[in-house]
C-alpha cells in the first residue's frame, strides 16, 4: 500500500517504519526543519531500541522517505496516518489544535488538487471520543466527500514500541465505512499471523478504549504504590503482597511493581484528558480522580524519606542519582518522577550528580544546569552522601557494591523501583529505603 504518516514524533517515526519493514510504500511529513535533515540524512530522531535496524534497511530500499510537502504525500498515497501531538491543555482537556489544522489541510489539498482517489484518513493521535467527526467534518467543510475516517490508537511501550508492532496483542480501528474497514484489514493482517485479533467497532468507541487501556493501567500501578506505603506501615514486604496477588489468574503479574509515581507521554495526560471528558459529558470517573491525586504525591515519597533521614535537613548534601528517564529504554522525560525528585532536593540546598545511560541530552530541557552529569553510573557516585535509584536501567540492578561503598561518603541507598533484593542490602550492610519494604538500618 502507499501510506502516508503525518508527524514524526514517537508513534509516526515507529508506525511508518514499521509499515515500510512490510513491505509499504510511505512518505513520512514533518514541518520541523532541523527534525527533517536528520531523517532525510538516515539520523533516528529518538531513542527507541531496535528502530534503527529497520529505519536504515527500508531508507536503503526506497520504501521509506520523509518529507515537508504535505501535498506531495497526500496526492500520492491512500491511506494517511494522522499521528500529531494532542498535549494537555490549561483545562485538562486534549489539545487538538495539530490534529485539526493538519484535516483542514488535507481538505483544502484534496479539494484544490481535484483529486478523485477514495481517500482514507487514520487518526493514530490519542484523542477524546468525537475526534474523528471533528476531522470529518473539518475535511467535508472544503467539499470533498469521497474519504472515510478511521480511528485506529496505538499501544506502543516506549522501550518496547518495534516489537508492540510488529506483534501486537491486538489491532483496533473503528469506522463505519465497509471500504475502509477492508484496507485495515488488509494493512495489518501481516502484523498478525499468529491469530491474534483484529478488532473492528465504531469510531467512538474505539476512541475510548485507548483512553479506558491507559487509565486502568495507571490505576493498577497507583494502586501498587499506594499499597506499598501501607506496607511499610504495618511491617509488610510488598514484593510478597505482589507475588501473592500476581499468581491469581484473575489479576495477572503485570504492572504490580510499586515506584515511584508513573511519568511519560501517555498515561499522566490519558487520566487526565479522560476525567476532563467524563466530566463535560456529566459523568465523573471519580476513580481516577484519586488516581491522579495519589500519583502526584508518589513523586514526592522517596523525597521525604530522605528529608526524614536527614533529620528534615539536606542543605549541603550531595546525591548521585541512577536514572532520569521516566522509564527504561528511553530517553523519554515527560513526566518523569526524576523531574520532581531532583527539583525537590535542589530547593532544599542539595546538589544532584546524575547518570542515565539514554536521557541525558532531554533531560537538559528540564534542569537547565542545575545538576552535573555523570559520564557512568559510578562517576556520580564521587563524594555522594547517597545514592538514589530513580529509574530501573538493567545496567543498574547487578552493580559492584564495594564500589558504592568505596565511593559514597557512608553506605546510604534510596531505591524507589525496588530493584535491589532486599536481602542482599541487609548482608551487605546498607542503610536502604525502598518502597512498600521497612528499611534497612544496619546496627
């Protein structure tokens, strides 16, 4: 098919390589100069482990080009994938101002150009139920009728996002056209062979289950975290409690493991776009409410509990941070923990020496000078008064200890993804703190 993918953000850049891998023709539109003479040189624009392989081989066979002609694309594929930032507005409320200019585009193009070819317009963004009439109608306002419009959201783990494509659990589209039902289905059929299902409903519908995914996996993972802290109260270890709970079919192993608050692109603006909406149309999701409210005050625990081990006075300590990126396996700060946690330490007079092995140069937005970077995960170590392990990076969980000890000032762990074993941190003699486990306080 020839395809093209409007954006070129995280899930642009992913979809139109991993369209173009089958075997597509797609022309990928952006209006970021510097973003654009990178890709049009061969540069992956974002970090996301496995992409390049596939990014370098379709460039080399001419099934993958980018572009900032936006007629150029539309003129010359059939299926446009809308796949434009939707970032959270002052209310709370999606902002579909990229999603909406770029279908008025589209209309004025098809329109001007005379074009005839059947047309179907794909909207990959994370958007609230009623987008899709939205760009119809923003389309059909300059005259041309014959397109269809079909939702069609992603599930992309950023870390994970080639391999989520390639072999997705599941694909889900809604439309009412039976033409453009069948072009989706004959787009994705490759990318599930091995019987995994296709889903077809109406457009509202699957508008809503992007949106009802990503708040019940934040509600998991706030429920985790909120337990956790209960945990320590009563002298629980959560990491039983998760074991315990995970081996019920009913509930599943995943995404028990309590933090220190969930960060990234999706699920902070998800809950919260979704509240907003449930709330315009008189019907509160008071859940998730809570659930927003608890993942705010998650960021700040790890926080506290090193205020209260320093008596309530940090001025002049230094720490060696272990991670910035909201998550493994990507450079990816939005929202991320480390953001509020560093700050937090910074207005109480310490200074942050900090190593992520990917999200140094983004992080350099958010703390404008503020905290040195680290070359290695021991360089930050150097005259530390602690360590603080803030994202759970593989390269972090088998360390060599003695050369924590050697280089910390005292044997001092704030670990708040747990990943270090429990009973190892009490052999080795560390004072550590983690979450939803009572601390480790050597004699």
């Amino acid at each position: 098919m020839k395809i093209s993918v409007i954006g070129t953000g995280y899930v642009g850049l992913v979809s139109g390589t991993c369209f173009a891998e089958m075997g597509n023709q797609v022309i990928c539109v952006d209006n970021n100069p510097e973003k654009l003479a990178k890709l049009q040189n061969a540069e992956v624009t974002i970090y996301e482990p496995g992409l390049d392989i596939i990014f370098y081989r379709n460039i080399a066979k001419k099934r993958l080009e980018f572009t900032d002609d936006l007629k150029y694309a539309i003129k010359n594929t059939d299926v446009i994938f809308l796949c434009l930032p939707t970032p959270q507005g002052g209310d709370g409320a999606a902002d579909l101002r990229f999603v909406l200019g770029i279908a008025d585009d589209i209309g004025k193009i098809l329109k001007e150009e005379n074009i005839n070819d059947f047309k179907v317009i794909v909207n990959k963004s994370t958007v609230p139920v009623g987008t899709a009439q939205l760009v119809e109608n923003n389309i059909k306002n300059h005259g041309f009728t014959n397109f269809a419009i079909v939702s069609n959201p992603e599930f992309l783990r950023e870390g994970f996002a080639v391999e989520d494509f390639m072999k997705p659990d599941r694909i889900v589209f809604g439309t009412d056209n039976p033409k453009a039902a069948e072009t989706m289905r004959a787009l994705y059929e490759p990318f599930v062979r091995q019987g995994n299902p296709i889903i077809e409903m109406n457009t509202a519908s699957s508008e809503v289950t992007k949106y009802a995914a990503n708040s019940y996996l934040a509600m998991r993972i706030t429920y985790m975290n909120e337990l956790a802290n209960f945990c320590e109260k009563v002298g629980a270890n959560v990491d039983l409690v998760r074991r315990g709970m995970g081996t019920d079919s009913r509930i599943g192993k995943r995404f028990l493991f309590p933090g220190i608050g969930y960060g990234g692109s999706c699920f902070p603006k998800d809950v919260v776009a979704l509240m907003k909406t449930a709330k315009d149309n008189d019907s509160e999701l008071k859940i998730l409410t809570t659930v927003d409210s608890v993942n705010h005050a998650q960021k700040e625990v790890l926080v506290n509990k090193v205020l209260n081990y320093y008596n309530g006075n940090i001025k002049g300590k230094h720490f060696a941070v272990w991670g910035l990126a909201f998550k493994p396996n990507t450079d990816d700060m939005r929202e991320a923990p480390s953001i509020i946690i560093i700050n937090k330490l910074i207005e109480h007079g310490a200074t942050v020496a900090a190593y992520d092995p990917a999200a140094h140069e983004t992080s350099e937005y958010y703390f404008k000078g503020k905290i040195r970077y680290a070359e290695n995960e021991y360089d930050a170590l150097k005259d530390a008064d602690a360590l603080l392990v803030l994202t759970e990076w593989n390269e972090f969980r088998n360390p060599d200890f003695n050369q924590i000890k050697e280089e910390l000032k005292q044997p001092v762990i704030f670990d708040g993804r747990n990943i270090f074993a429990y009973d190892k941190m009490k052999e080795l003699n560390f004072t550590y703190y983690s979450i939803g486990r009572l601390p480790v306080l050597p004699e």
